[in-house]
C-alpha cells in the first residue's frame, strides 16, 4: 500500500502537469497576442487605404487620355493622304511621328 506523502506527490504531479497543459496555450497567447493585433491593425487599415480602388474606383491616367488626343492628328492626316504622316506637330510643339502612339498597318 502506497503511503500517505507519495499519494500526496503524485497527485501533485498531476496537478501540475495538468495546469502545465493549460498555461503553454496561455503561454502562446501572450507570446503571439501583441503581433497578431499588429497584424489585424495593419489589414484594417491596408483595407481602410485602399476601399476606393477595391469599390471599383480608379486614377484617371492623363497621359493615356492625351494619347487619343494626340494620335487624332496622324489618323486624320492618313484618312485624308492615305498613309501615316512622318512628323506630328500635336506631341511636344512637334516630334517624328514614328515616336507616337499608332499602331502602323500590318503587311
């Protein structure tokens, strides 16, 4: 028959282990809870920065509006000559049209 003190021991040892068990998860929360809040504060605002663009909103690109703009001259010059012209007075105060923006006729 086991002794009063060694019973005493072992259902110490239990308890301990038992609450040795419960303490790691707390352990890993309070290890792990100051960077997962990092986390989630920086996914809010992440989501928060960018709300216009994931709605379906977007920057209007100037340079690529100008583009129609500028590409027009050189349409309508070979609309009415037939074929692209080589200088382009709408880019820059005038540039070689081959720098522009068309796309030439495939042969």
């Amino acid at each position: 028959m086991k002794s009063k003190s060694s019973q005493t021991t072992s259902q110490s040892a239990q308890e301990s282990t038992a609450q040795g068990k419960g303490s790691l998860g707390n352990n890993l929360w309070n290890r792990w809870k100051d960077h997962v809040l990092a986390l989630a504060v920086m996914a809010a605002l992440a989501l928060i920065y960018n709300y216009p663009v994931l709605s379906g909103k977007g920057l209007r690109m100037e340079d690529m509006t100008q583009v129609s703009g500028m590409s027009k001259e050189l349409e309508d010059a070979k609309a009415i000559n037939g074929r692209y012209p080589l200088w382009t007075n709408a880019l820059f105060g005038g540039m070689p049209a081959y720098q522009s923006p068309w796309t030439p006729p495939i042969r």
